[in-house]
C-alpha cells in the first residue's frame, strides 16, 4: 500500500475539529479603534477551519459579547458563517443520537448538514456561555437565531434547573466514534450545588461504553474565586477523555492531565482581548483537535490578527534610590519613569510585528503603578495624551493602585494575586453580594420584613444582568400572596404584632430552605417574563366604540368619573378645533377627554384588587370598601392654556377646596348630576364623533 493511499484511509478514520471558545463578537464594535478587532479574528478562525478542511467546528461558549448583539454583529456573524461554512463539501461523518433530544429547543430538531434545504460543508456545534445565555420570556439567545437560520447547532441547553441530564451528541466516522456531551453557561453557585446533590448526570451509550471518545465542553470558572463560585474539575465524571473548558480567557489550550480522575483539560481561552490583566498577555490560539479511536492529538494554531497585548508593573517603594517621596521633583521622575516603560513596550510591539502584517498596527499597552509608601499619583489623563496616535487604549494606559497595608521595603508585590480573573467576566463580588451585604449591615428598621436578602438578590441580579424588568416587582407580589395564605392557613388573629410575629417567622423557614428559595426566585421570575409577554399583547389604546360605551356609562352614574392624568384618544373631545368659540366662563371644562379617564378606572380597579396588603387579607367583606363607593372624592383643578402640555392636579376634597371649587359636591348624587351636565356641556360644544381618532384631533388643534 502506498504512503498516499495510507493517509487517505487514516483520515477515514479521524475526525478532526477546530476548537475556539470566547470570541466575544461585537465587543467594543463602536470604537475607532477596536470596533472591528473581532470581526477580524473570526474571519481568521474560520478561514483556518476552511484551510485545514475540519469535519466541524466547536465552540465553548461566549460567541458574541451582548446578550442582545446589535444588527451589526448579528449580520457580520452571519455573513462570515455563510462564507465559509456553506458549500458543496461533503461531510464526512454521520449522527447516530437522537437528535430531538440533543436539539430539542430548536424549531428544526435535527443537526443542519442533514437539512435537505441547506448545502452546508463545515458543521459548527457551539454550547452557550454566560454573555450569550437565553433569556426573555420564551428563552431564546442569539444562537438560537443562528441555529433557526441553519448557520449553526446550539446544543447542551439544560430543561430543567432542578436536575440536569447532559446527553451526548454520538459522531462516528469510519471506526471513530465520538460521544460529544455539552453544558451550556449555568450560575456557578447553583451548578456547584446541583453537583454536590448528585443532580448532575452524564448519560452514556449503552453499547460498546468504551469504544467512545467522551468529550465534554463547559463554559464556568475553572479557578476559584469563591467558596462556591467555580466548578472543581473532580465533579466531572471520571470517564470523559478531554475536557474543552470555556469561559477563562487565559489561553492555556496544551492539554493537562487531572491525575485525580485521570482526562485530559484543554483551555483555549479567548480570541480577543477584553480586559488589560496578566491572563489576556498570552500569546492567542486555538486547536486542531485530530481524534482516531481513543488517541488525540491537539495542535496550537496561533492567531496572527488578534492585537497585541502588553503589560508591566511598577512598585515605586522597590526603587528607594530613584524616588524618594519627600523630594518636591519626584512626580516628574516618576512620570518620565513611567514613560520610559512605555517607550519600551512600544519597541517589543513594533519588533513583533515585523514578521506580521495583518497584525493591527496600534496595540494595547498596560501599566501598572503601584504608587504605596507615601507617594503620589500624577495626571493619568494628560499622561495618556502623549500616546493618543501610537495607542490602541490611550485612556487607560497606565492604572494607579495602592496597598491598605505598608508593604515591606524589599518585599515584591504578586500581581498575580492582586488580579484574580479578567474584569469583563465581572468581579469576584456580585450584585447578589452586594444586596446581601447591604441588608446584613443595615440598621433594624431598614431590614427585610417579608423577602429573603437570597431572594431580593437574584431579582436584582436578574433586572442588572437579563434586564428582566419585572422580576423585583413580580418577586414582592409572589412572595405576599404566599405569606397573606400561609397567614390565612395559621388563622392568625388580626393583631398587628401577632401577624408581623408570624410573617417573620415564615420568613426565617424559607431562609433555611435553600432550594425551596430558589425555585420561588425561578417562579417569580417566570412570572416576570409571561406578564411581559402578556402585556405586550394586551397594551393596546382603546377602541373608539369602548370609548363612547365607557362615556355613556359614566354619564349613567353609575361610576363616578375618575380623574384623569396624561394623554389620551379623547384629547381631541376636550380641546377642540382652536378656531371654535371657548365655553362660557363658569361651563364646565373637561381637560384631556374621557378615554385616558376610563382606562386608568378599569385599571386602578385591577391594581387596587393586587395591591391588598397583608393587614386588608384579615378583613371581613363587610369591612372591605364597595367598588361602587369611592373611597374618596377628589376635586379637579384644570389651568387651559394655548400650550400643548396641559397641567392636571389633582388634590383630595377638603371645606376649603369644596368653597373654592365650583364642580365639587359633597354627596354621590351632587357628583352625578355634576358628572352629567358635564356630558351635555361637552355635547352642546364638542359633538362626540367615535370615528374621530387622534390623528384628527391633532389636525384640528393645528
């Protein structure tokens, strides 16, 4: 057999797959700069899959830096995917899993090669990671987007956040079969409990269990940077083979060896550089991953458009004989110092870039000054301005940070300690964190009554992070109706020290029960979502038929018209034509039409129904205020000017205001009389027409 046709029968047999994780696209896309920096990589990246004609591409997660990536990014990653991955190469490797279940959430559960309406020559499989996560009411991701587009496979999405069955996508090759599990982006906190609790399983094949290679991606912390806030590589099953970890942007993609559970873990890190730390100064790649049987073989690809990046540190206390604090010239020697260390990073760039040409010509410069031992920090502002043509990051070029302890004369300062993850995976304290830290110190009077701190912290950080707008006010509704039934249940007499008695103590057994808590926060968030979606579709003006239906029934009495604030349909019944004879002094006046009225009626019903405080849930029915009753009765002051802008105050009824005020009544029936010679005076002035919309009624105030 001939050396040719021996390779051709050994690439019948491996599969090989180019591996890239956290490309972030979009990041920084509207600076002058940077804007395009990783448009550039990824057009880089999937030449290379191209290049070296791969069976597929897989991606670790954090593909696009937004949770909701502008239509720019959304159409250069589509672009690029369609030039490179669409075409008339075969694949050559087929699924044997069940596809539903791999691809279950998507509108097209099978992988795309095998939709016979797409011609697509390079596969790309990719989990999501915590920048590109779903989220919104229906739990959709950019990715998803792409994968209905038939650009890309998203798989390793969890359907359940109490337990989690990670089932591989089974590929094979000739006589090489891969079991390819993934674990898309879940909080660290949670996953790491879920693992502790045994609520994490790895399916495998049920037959020929080693014949399979078992490769897993992940998108989490891999170092530690809290008790619980990262996912230890001993959770992971003992029978994976390589473990491609996403998230870390430190590229260390050479394969290690865990020697407690004996896989391999390969971290590529990312293909941009979005946070001026030690960990993004390595050198960028990503790997050819060759897989025969049970043998791989991962090759480093270093990436030659990707910015330079470099970094320097400077401890002012190590150089006692160059700088001392008390001399009045030391800020301009330690300026020129400074500046000279700059200088020098600018010479290694342009030297590296020499054999390089589509490396950017501007790159990234970081210099940190640790300024302890009584000195003092000079302008950064007017120091980045010398370097404002020859720097791809002027503003923040040099970082200025001091110790709270006094350091030793000769002792040297671990910047690796200092930096423990890049600032654009967020710092190790959280939002949650903070909320909970607020809380435990505040005073008696500030603390919570009714929430958990747990629980007001994961609405916070889902408002921060998800935008989930509602989540806080849907957490607040959710937790009181469980309390006013838990009260209800107990039969609590409605004495106020007994009710806040019990109410803490109901409060104290949810805070023990950890998940109980959690899967409250994943209802009320829940909750959140569908009332958005439901009010998209319900947040609709009224129609002119129910505006004049409403006003006939105000006009009844049966209702007592409500004020009314803001603009309205039935502007245009109130003002008018600007060239028609004003009313008589002393005619009642209505100011923004009857429409805006009748709606915040219905609704102030709705919401004073929702709104019960726990006190109201004790009282009898008969104590309970009728509907039909006001409980007040507010007197309406209307100033009508030439202006546009309208201004309505609105103040309850008092002696004084009902001596003042013409139009108010002191009993039901006087306010329904008013209430109807106010509908003649608007059908003596302003004839109602239904089928006079707004639009009309802007056209004949003009």
């Amino acid at each position: 057999m001939s050396p040719a046709t021996s390779m051709v029968e050994e690439e019948k047999d491996t599969f090989k797959i180019l591996v890239a994780t956290d490309i972030h696209l979009g990041y920084l896309e509207k600076d002058a700069v940077r804007g395009n920096d990783t448009f550039v990589t990824f057009d880089e990246i999937l030449k290379l899959a191209q290049d070296n004609k791969v069976d597929f591409i897989l991606l670790g997660g954090d593909l696009f830096h937004e949770n909701k990536p502008s239509r720019k990014t959304l159409h250069t990653c589509i672009e690029l995917l369609r030039k490179y991955c669409m075409g008339d190469h075969p694949v050559q490797f087929e699924i044997l899993s069940d596809q539903s279940v791999n691809f279950g959430f998507s509108k097209f559960p099978w992988v795309n090669y095998q939709d016979e309406n797409l011609n697509v020559s390079i596969p790309v499989f990719s989990i999501h990671g915590n920048h590109d996560d779903p989220t919104g009411a229906d739990a959709l991701c950019a990715l998803d987007i792409l994968s209905c587009a038939g650009l890309l496979n998203h798989f390793g999405r969890s359907p359940s956040v109490e337990k989690i069955d990670v089932s591989p996508v089974l590929l094979q090759k000739g006589d090489s079969k891969i079991a390819l599990y993934g674990l898309g982006s879940i909080p660290d906190e949670r996953l790491y409990r879920m693992f502790v609790n045994k609520q994490v399983t790895m399916l495998r094949p049920k037959e020929e269990e080693d014949s399979w290679f078992n490769l897993f991606v992940i998108h989490q912390n891999r170092s530690k940077h809290g008790a619980t806030n990262y996912i230890p590589e001993q959770f992971l099953d003992d029978f994976i083979d390589l473990v491609i970890w996403g998230h870390e942007h430190e590229c260390k993609i050479s394969p290690t060896r865990n020697e407690q559970q004996l896989f391999y873990v390969s971290q590529p890190g990312s293909s941009v550089v979005t946070s001026l730390s030690p960990g993004e100064a390595v050198k960028k790649h990503v790997g050819l991953l060759l897989i025969k049987g049970k043998k791989m073989n991962l090759q480093k690809i270093p990436l030659q458009t990707v910015r330079p990046f470099y970094i320097d540190d400077i401890v002012l206390a190590d150089h006692p004989d160059t700088f001392n604090p008390d001399s009045p010239k030391v800020m301009q020697a330690i300026q020129a110092f400074c500046m000279e260390k700059v200088e020098t990073m600018l010479d290694n760039a342009d030297r590296d870039r020499l054999g390089n040409s589509r490396q950017p010509e501007k790159p990234l410069i970081r210099l940190r000054v640790d300024y302890s031992g009584g000195f003092e920090p000079f302008s950064a502002v007017r120091f980045s301005q010398k370097y404002m043509e020859r720097i791809a990051n002027p503003k923040d070029v040099i970082h200025f940070f001091r110790h709270r302890e006094q350091k030793e004369k000769n002792e040297e300062v671990n910047f690796g300690k200092l930096v423990h993850k890049p600032a654009s995976e967020g710092a190790t304290l959280r939002v949650e964190d903070l909320v909970k830290q607020y809380f435990q110190t505040a005073e008696k009077k500030m603390q919570l009554s009714l929430l958990t701190e747990r629980g007001m912290g994961e609405a916070v950080q889902e408002f921060v992070d998800k935008e989930e707008k509602d989540a806080i006010e849907e957490l607040v509704k959710f937790q009181l109706e469980k309390t006013q039934r838990f009260l209800k249940e107990r039969h609590i007499d409605a004495e106020e020290t007994k009710i806040d008695e019990e109410v803490r103590l109901f409060r104290d057994s949810r805070k023990e029960n950890t998940e109980e808590e959690d899967e409250e926060v994943r209802e009320a968030i829940q909750r959140a979502k569908s009332h958005r979606s439901q009010g998209a579709e319900q947040d609709v003006v009224m129609s002119d038929d129910d505006l004049m239906a409403t006003a006939n029934d105000d006009s009844d009495g049966d209702f007592p018209l409500a004020p009314s604030r803001g603009r309205g349909r039935g502007r245009g019944q109130a003002r008018g034509g600007r060239g028609q004879n004003p009313p008589a002094r002393g005619a009642p006046r209505r100011g923004r039409g009857q429409g805006t009225g009748q709606q915040q009626t219905s609704s102030s019903r709705t919401s004073s129904t929702k709104s019960m405080s726990i006190m109201d849930a004790f009282k009898s029915p008969r104590q309970q205020p009728s509907r039909n009753v006001p409980a007040k009765s507010y007197s309406e002051v209307i100033e009508d000017d030439d202006s546009d802008l309208e201004e309505v105050s609105f103040t309850p009824s008092s002696p004084a205001n009902q001596r003042l005020s013409s139009s108010a009544a002191s009993s039901k029936r006087s306010y329904q009389s008013q209430a109807a010679r106010r509908v003649e005076a608007l059908s003596d002035e302003d004839e109602f027409d239904p089928f006079m919309g707004s639009s009309a009624s802007r056209r004949n105030r003009r």
